[in-house]
C-alpha cells in the first residue's frame, strides 16, 4: 500500500511540475510548494482509500 502510494504521489508531482514548467517557463518557489502539497496529498488519499 506504501509502494502504491509513494509511485502515486511521485507521479502526481511530476505531472504537476512539467505542466508548470511548460506554462510558466520555469519553476518558482510556489511551484516548489504546489509540488509538495499535491505530493502530499496524493500519498494521503491513496493510503487512505487503500
């Protein structure tokens, strides 16, 4: 369930990073935190659901 999780997470982070690289044309600290707190959350939900 942790494995799940974390290969959840780092996917959703990456998805959310490249978008905003693409859009912005670069990464910021907000990037950085957006990143992190979807990172986050995503674990959470996934451990939770499992």
């Amino acid at each position: 369930r942790a494995g799940l999780a974390v290969v959840a997470a780092a996917g959703a982070a990456e998805l959310l990073l490249r978008r905003c690289v693409r859009r912005f044309g670069g990464v910021t600290g907000d990037v950085f935190g957006g990143v992190a707190e979807t990172a986050a959350t995503t674990a959470l939900v996934v451990m939770s659901l499992g």
